[in-house]
C-alpha cells in the first residue's frame, strides 16, 4: 500500500506547521466577512441537470445563507439558466413547487407570468399601470454555468471568473468521469447542525479520526490493521479546492448481513473498502493510480465536497446560516438497481453511511460548544490532516484578498 507516510505538509512551506487560531469557527464578526468574500463571490453549487432534463423543466433552490430562493430552469433553446425567486410586481415568491413543467412562471399573489428566459410576459391588467416597463422587469438573473452535470450559480451578478477557470485543474481533472454522466439512483439526506459550516469540511476530509470515532461503522473497511491511524494516499492542494485520495482495506470482511448487502450490490459499496479499476479513469482520479484505491475527496471551495468512487459518487454541501450553525445535505448517486436485492444494498449503503455521519455530527457540536466558549482557542493539525490546514490557510487569504481588493479600489 503506497500511503505516504509523513511531511505532506512540508511540501507546502506556506502553509506552516504551527497550531492555527479558532477564531475563523465561531466568531460572528470574521462569519459576516466570510459571507462577502466568499459565499457571494464564490461558485455554488445548487443541483444536478438531469433533475431538469427537458425544456420547460425546473427546480428551486433555497439559500438558506442569505434566505434567498432561486429558480433553476432549462429553456426552450436546451440552456440552464437560473434567477431570484421574486416577482418585480410587489416581491413575492413566483414558483411554491420544488420542481415541475411549465411554459411560464406565474405569480400566485397577482397572476403576472415571466417565461423561461426570465422575461416578463403576462400583466393583468396592463393598462391601470402607469409607465411599466415590462422589458425591465424580468425575473433577476443569476449567474449560472454547469459543470458535468452539475449547476452552478454564483450571486455576483459579474463573477471574477468563469466557472471552468474557477474549477481550475480540480475540475478539470474530474472530466469524463463515468458516474457524472451515468443514470444513477439519487437518494439525501438533511440535518440542521450546530456547527460552523468549516468543521463540517473538516470533519470530511481527513481519516486521522476514522479509527477512533468510527471503530463501530467504518474504521475497519476504510483503515484496517495495516493503516492503523487512518493515514492517506495524498493530499493535493488546488487554490482554493483541495483533494485527498483514500486507499481502502482490501482485507476487510463485513458483518453477515453486511456482506449480503456488498454481494447483492449492482456496483462497489460506498463503505465496503472495495477498490475498483485504475483504468479508464480521467486524469484527476485516483492520481496516484494506487491499486488499493477507493476514494478521492474533491473539496470544491467553498462549500462542497465530491466524493468519487468505483462506478458511484455522492457529494456533501455546507449551507452556513450563522457563525455556529450550518444546513448540512447529503446527495448519493449509485448505479440504478435492477432488482429487490440490489435495491436491498443500496438501502444498506446510504444507512452506513447516515450513521457514520450522524457519528462526526455528535462530537463535532460538541467542539463548536466548547471554541465558542474559548476553551480551545488553538488548532493542532496532524500532518495528514494537511486538508484543514489548507482549508485554514486558504479561508484567511481568500478574505484577505477580497478585502485588499475592495480597499484598493476605493
């Protein structure tokens, strides 16, 4: 097993060795310069096309961050476009439904109709309004793109950058990957957590703590007894994304019904520690091409992971609402079941997977609890914990950046 053994993070002089501050995980004031800088510069991911397959098809999307709803919709020339979920009459919300078909969006409060481009097209009553400019009160676009299925806004109306240049070499590298582009079966989850919205990454993209907190559920088919502390394959830091392959352990035997679960499965399980083929595979997966590999944690700045695996993914999203609380969702994909049995394992996999992370949700609140009230006001980063670190670093530049920025334009 080729895991590296130590000085991952002497790689990245940058980034340091020493303990980090818990300032940026509870303190309100760094949250709301986190809100400016990041969450309404950055790119956010809000769902998946093939939930809007055909012309006419949409979704909404709560923002829970800033309380804001946005309205996902293919129009008739095939494009993904995305707007604010607010009629120019009066303010209200235009679409209620979660999803659905339509020719136009029509306000439930007085009836005025915008089409599938955003454009105001219906006005009861049109000439009881005194100078109306109807071409000037379309929905609010958002910026919108869409990357291997995913779609993406950003709540800038002129962002910095494109999406694929915001991507960059992460995104790029996951092109082509099979999974994305695969029918798939979807299921999720959602928790409101007590907890800043970075733990939550944090928590996600290391497996220092895996034999330890997870030594009922997943330990032994992620680690085993020849990577008794939950070391890495690598860590390769992409300003601002970050990503770490796993290796799984191939010597791993389930629980009876567990492995009936593995068995039955129509694709590798999400917690089995099964390894899948190195070939065929787009660049950015299993970089390493290690033979034991299993899993790569993609953490797409500054609120998603995607998490690839043989023939499945699945992918979790921070939504931060205040400095100690964050929407927590959970979104698998694994290949369709063709039977009762299959659908069996995928039943199996998504509990697994629930409980493990059920497992981190009670210690990381706790966590939250006890920096919020100063009594652990340093960080000390494990050199295979390489990811938070980097997560640390980039959070500060990123702010940093944006403000010196701002400054220097006034």
């Amino acid at each position: 097993m080729s895991m590296t053994d130590t000085d991952l993070t002497l790689r990245h002089p940058e980034l340091g060795t020493g303990p980090v501050s818990t300032d940026v995980y509870w303190k309100p004031e760094f949250y709301e310069r986190e809100l400016r800088a990041i969450f309404r510069q950055g790119w956010l991911c809000i769902g998946r096309e093939e939930q809007i397959p055909e012309p006419g098809d949409f979704f909404t999307k709560e923002i829970p961050t800033f309380r804001l709803s946005v309205i996902a919709a293919r129009g008739k020339d095939g494009v993904v476009r995305a707007f604010h979920n607010v009629c120019q009459h009066r303010g209200a919300g235009v679409e209620l439904r979660e999803k659905g078909h339509c020719k136009v969006f029509t306000c439930p409060f007085h009836g005025w109709s915008y089409n599938l481009e955003g454009e105001l097209t219906g006005v009861p009553d049109q000439k009881a309004f005194y100078d109306l400019q109807r071409d000037k009160k379309g929905l609010p676009r958002v910026a919108t793109d869409t990357w291997e299925g995913f779609v993406f806004i950003n709540l800038n109306p002129e962002p910095a950058q494109s999406l694929a240049a915001y991507l960059g070499d992460l995104g790029s590298g996951l092109e082509g990957f099979g999974p994305f582009h695969r029918e798939t079966t979807a299921f999720e989850y959602e928790a409101r957590i007590q907890v800043n919205w970075k733990l939550m990454l944090d928590s996600f993209t290391e497996i220092y703590h895996v034999p330890v907190l997870h030594k009922r559920s997943v330990a032994a088919s992620i680690c085993g007894p020849k990577n008794p502390y939950g070391r890495v394959i690598d860590v390769l830091p992409k300003y601002p994304h970050r990503m770490a392959t796993l290796a799984g352990n191939p010597e791993y035997r389930p629980f009876p019904v567990q492995g009936l679960a593995y068995g039955l499965s129509a694709g590798p399980s999400v917690t089995s520690g099964g390894s899948g083929s190195t070939e065929d595979l787009p660049v950015g997966v299993n970089p390493t091409r290690d033979p034991l590999w299993t899993l790569d944690l993609n953490v797409f700045f500054p609120n998603m992971i995607v998490i690839v695996g043989p023939g499945m993914y699945f992918t979790h999203t921070m939504w931060p609402t205040h400095a100690g609380e964050t929407i927590w969702q959970m979104h698998g994909h694994l290949p369709p079941a063709a039977n009762a049995a299959q659908r069996f394992a995928q039943e199996n996999a998504m509990v697994e997977l629930r409980d493990a992370v059920m497992e981190d949700v009670n210690t990381l609140e706790r966590i939250q609890n006890a920096i919020s009230q100063g009594l652990c006001d340093e960080f000390v980063f494990h050199d295979h914990e390489l990811t938070l670190r980097y997560q640390h670093y980039t959070v500060l530049k990123w702010v940093e950046d944006f403000e010196k920025r701002l400054d220097a334009g006034r």
